[in-house]
C-alpha cells in the first residue's frame, strides 16, 4: 500500500487548528493524558491500540505512571499526513476536552 503524503505547513497548521489538544507540525503531532490512576492509564493505552489496529497505523506512546504521551506520525511519508490526523480524531473521540480523564 503506497504511503499517504506528507502534509504542507500550511494543510498541518490548518489541521492543528481542528485539533486542540494535539501540538506538533508537519513532523508529527503529540497529546499527553492525565489520567486519575496507573490502572486507567493502562486501560487508555489498550485503548488507543484497538482503534491503532482498526486503522492499521501505530502511535509510539509513553507510559509515565498516570501520564501517557501519545506521538504520532507516519514513518514512512516522513512526517504528519491525514492517516495521523484520522487517528488523532479517533483518539480524541475516545478522550474529548470535557472527558475526565482527558488530561484536558
């Protein structure tokens, strides 16, 4: 399957504006969730993995205690493209702003 391309400046900026909670450029987008416990923090991660697996595109994430850093971008096409931002959405769709264990 050919990789999807990689985002303009402008197409990454335009869609960190639709993505609030995210932070990044054309090289990738992150978000970090505060989470109530170790456990919960556990559980976000698997999670994540299902929807990862659905899409069959991997976040790298980082489990600090009740913290998980979520970092995605696609290797292959060198940085942001709309795969990671179709996986953003769904991870946002899992964590909303007003969720509270969004982080938010």
């Amino acid at each position: 399957m050919p990789s999807a391309p990689r985002l303009s400046p402008d197409d990454a900026s335009a869609a960190l504006t639709a993505l609030p909670l995210w932070s990044g450029g054309v090289d990738g987008i992150e978000r970090t969730l505060e989470l109530p416990s170790f456990r919960t923090a556990v559980e976000a991660i698997s999670m994540i993995a299902d929807v990862a697996e659905q899409l069959d595109h991997h976040p790298d994430m980082d489990l600090r205690w009740s913290r998980v850093r979520i970092a995605v971008s696609t290797h292959s096409a060198g940085g942001l493209t709309e795969l990671d931002l179709q996986l953003a959405r769904r991870i946002d769709a899992l964590f909303p702003a007003d969720h509270p264990d969004s982080g938010a």
